[in-house]
C-alpha cells in the first residue's frame, strides 16, 4: 500500500484511533493517582588507599582501588551487608527483600560509588541508604584487612550524605501520560490497520479498481429519502441524484456505442444494492433526452418495477412469454416521455427457463426493433441463474454495486460469473457511496440545487390488465409496435 492508502484508513478509522488514545491516556493517568507514592533517597561513597607515598604509588594504587570498586558494588546488596541494617533499623525485611529496595552503582574510570534506596517513606529511605553505606563501609575494611592484622589498604568514605527526599520519584505522571499515549496511539493504529484487513466491504471507486478492470460508469450518492422516493423525478429536477443518473446515461451511451443491441441488463451480486431502482432511474434518464425506452422488469423472483412505477404488475413479461397475450398490449407508458414499461406479470415457477427461452429472445428483438433503447431489470447474479442466463441474450451488462453493502469476494464472484457466460460487461454504477467522510462522493455540477418538483403522470394501465379490473383505456403503442418514428410531444 502507498502512503494515501494509509491515510485514508487513518481516515476512516480515526473514531477507533481517538478513543484508543484516550483510553491509554486515562490509563496512564489513573496509574499515576493509584500507584502509591515512591521516595528514593542516595548517598555517594568515595574509594581510595591509604597509602601516601609517591606517585607511582598512587597511580598504582588507583588502578587498584578502581579494579576493585565493582566488587564492592556487588557487595552492597549482600546479606553481610544487609543484615546488619536491618537489626540496627528494626526493619521486618529478610535481606533479599531489602536488596529489591537497593540499588548500587558506578561510573566507569571512577571510584564513586551511588546507593539509592527506594521506598514509600521518605525518612525511612534516607536511614536505609545511610545503613547500607555504614554497613559497606565495616564490610570493606573486613574484607580488605590484611590477614597479619593492620589497617585495611582501602578507605571508603561518604561524600554525599543520604537526605529524605522531599518529592516521591514514581510514579512519575508525565512518563505515564506519554507513555498511555503512545502505547493508545499504537493500539488505535494497530486496530484501524486490522479492521481494514479484515472488512472487505466496497466503499469507494479506490476498491473497485482493485476487483475489475471494468470501467467504473457512474456513482449514486447515498440519499436517506431515496426508500421513500426512489424515482429520480420525485425530487428536485437539478439535485445531485437526478444529474447522476444523466451522467451514468452520457456515459453509457459512450460505453455502448460499437454495439449493435440496444439493449442493456443492470443486475448486481445479491439483493439490496440498488439495481431495481438503478434500471428504473436509468430508463426515466433515457427517457427524459428524447429517446424512445422499453424498460422490462425481468426480475421474477422479486418484482420492483411495477411498484416504484405505480403500474399494473398482473400481466407482464411472464404473459407474453406463454404466448396468452402480445407484448404490445402489455406494455405502459409512463411519464410525459416515451417511457414504456413491461412489467413482471406473474410470478412463475421456472424463471430461469422462461427468461432462458427462444421466446424472451424474440421478445428482446422486437422491443430493439421498436424503441431506441431496452433497459432490462435482472434478478441478482449470485442467488440464481437467471441474470446469467439472460446476459446471453443482451447486447451489454451494468452491474450495480452497493457501497459498504456488497462485498469483494462477492464482487468478483458476481463478475466471473458474468465472464463465464462470455457477457460483455459495459461497466460498473457504485450505488449508495457516501457523502461524508473519507469515502465521501462529491457532486458539483455547477453548484446550484432547484426546489422545482416534477409532477409524475398517472400510470396508465396495460390492455389486458384493463380487461381484467377496468375499462380499457387508449393504447399508445400500435403506432411505435408499426416502426412509427416520430415523438409525442412532452
């Protein structure tokens, strides 16, 4: 991944990397309140020899005293040394649970030796430091003295006598703070980078790109009142929905320009992306720029068309496929344009083999014959087989795709099963992306949004429906059936 890729899952994730990091500042914050207060207090012991002789003497003797001064930092921590500071304080301590308290040590090509003692009284911490060095300095001249009696070579003594501390060295609140912080920082950035791993949802065009060398032909923008209003002409005639649906129209119409069928399927991985709406929308965009559109609702398991359309959904598809009707008398205009829908009819037991047969085939041809376009509503590829089955019929393929709902497995199986049937794939329309956030899609146009609402027509109802529930009504389309070219007037 490039530097952006990590950016943008900074972006997306920054809720999870905030609260992290907050969470390992209380942390570091409510360790400094509950920890209880530690003092430490040091002394300073000064090694050298007895001796004042000249200097090569001392030079010797130097040598010598520093050899021997981490010997004696060792020494320290020992029970010879320890005890006896634990029976002149009264301490309850056993001497190596004192030695946890004490710390010796030494600079290098020095003869400076540092106790510090820690503990959680200061005053204590200062007669335990002031102990160890009495106790090493006896210890010392033990060792040191020459066992045919005298004085020992070796001279310690205090330079810098033990004072209790006046403020506790732990816990240090600062330390803590940053370090919360940066252990947070880490586990923010650590959990955003493993959620990004793990969810393989399509949020953006940036992970399409990454499925399919399909050419990405338009983007839907999420809109919370599309479910109410799913139609583009229900909101405002300018608003960014409606201009990208006339985007997603220029673009495919460039996309399936070397094709001689005019008919297009729109159909998506699983159910809930948008692809009913999509085609819908699709043709009501063809539509509006002077085209003569057959909109087909081939979606026999769950009809949509006929619902956001308001038309009759009784006699459709399913009736002209059984021979029981003519499609010309099941098609219905719609709108001020020309817009003709043939809806689903009944729900039938074999989709799959209707939507399969010589009959939908020769359906298909007489609708190119007639109109300028064929929009065709297709189930999902991944649940049955009847968008396959169907591609094959069709000059070119849109596969809808549903931000944050489809995933890419799902995706790619969706798109190998298109390639299995040898479809042509026009491209891909990324329904539902997000206006805000790091995925967000911009829409500007020319920055302008009219408040004017188009008024939908009343649905008018096909004949054989008519014929069924109500009084037949005139039927628009003997002419267009005939090869009748001209436009009824908007």
């Amino acid at each position: 991944m490039e530097i952006r890729d990590y950016l943008l899952i900074m972006r997306r994730h920054w809720i999870t990397i905030v609260a992290l990091t907050l969470i390992g500042l209380l942390v570091g914050g409510l360790a400094s309140v509950l920890m209880k207060p530690i003092y430490a207090a040091e002394t300073q012991l000064f090694v050298a020899t007895q001796n004042s002789g000249s200097v090569q003497d001392l030079q010797t003797g130097n040598s010598f005293i520093q050899a021997r001064v981490s010997s004696y930092v060792e020494t320290a921590t020992t029970p010879a040394v320890l005890q006896p500071v634990i029976d002149t304080l009264g301490l309850t301590e056993t001497p190596q649970q004192l030695a946890s308290k004490v710390l010796a040590s030494s600079d290098l090509k020095t003869v400076l030796i540092t106790i510090s003692v820690e503990d959680d009284s200061p005053v204590q911490a200062a007669a335990i430091a002031q102990g160890v060095v009495n106790s090493l300095i006896k210890a010392v001249d033990n060792l040191e003295a020459p066992a045919a009696g005298g004085l020992s070579p070796v001279r310690v003594s205090v330079v810098t006598p033990a004072i209790a501390p006046v403020a506790p060295s732990a816990p240090n609140t600062k330390i803590n703070l940053a370090l919360g912080l940066v252990v947070g920082l880490a586990l923010g950035v650590a959990a955003a980078l493993l959620r990004t791993t793990l969810d393989t949802r399509v949020r953006s065009e940036r992970d399409l790109t990454q499925i399919t060398q399909a050419p990405v032909l338009g983007g839907i923008a999420f809109d919370s009142d599309a479910t109410k209003n799913p139609l583009v002409n229900a909101a405002s005639v300018h608003g960014p929905r409606a201009e990208a649906f006339r985007q997603l129209r220029t673009n495919l119409q460039f996309a399936h320009v070397s094709h001689k069928s005019k008919t297009v399927l729109v159909t998506s991985s699983l159910p809930g992306e948008g692809k009913s709406t999509t085609a819908t929308n699709l043709a009501i965009a063809m539509a509006e720029s002077g085209q003569s559109v057959a909109l087909i609702d081939a979606d026999l398991r769950r009809p949509m068309v006929a619902t956001y359309l308001g038309l009759e959904s009784h006699a459709g598809l399913t009736t002209a496929l059984i021979g029981q009707a003519d499609v010309q008398d099941l098609m219905q205009p719609w709108g001020q344009n020309e817009l003709h829908v043939l809806t689903s009819g009944r729900i039938p037991p074999n989709p799959s083999e209707l939507l399969g047969s010589a009959e939908m085939k020769q359906l298909i041809l007489r609708l190119e014959q007639a109109f300028d376009s064929v929009v065709i509503d297709a189930p999902p590829l991944l649940p049955v087989t009847d968008a396959a089955v169907l591609a094959q019929q069709v000059g070119g393929v849109v596969l809808v795709v549903g931000c944050h709902t489809a995933k890419r497995p799902q995706v790619e199986r969706a798109i190998a099963t298109l390639e299995l049937v040898d479809a042509d794939i026009l491209g891909v329309v990324l329904n539902r992306l997000p206006v805000k956030g790091p995925d967000a899609y911009s829409y500007s146009y020319y920055g302008y949004a009219a408040n004017t609402q188009t008024t939908q027509q009343p649905a008018r109802r096909s004949r054989v429906a008519d014929e069924v529930n109500e009084p037949p009504v005139e039927d628009a389309f003997d002419d267009i059936l005939r090869g009748r070219t001209s436009r009824r007037s908007a």
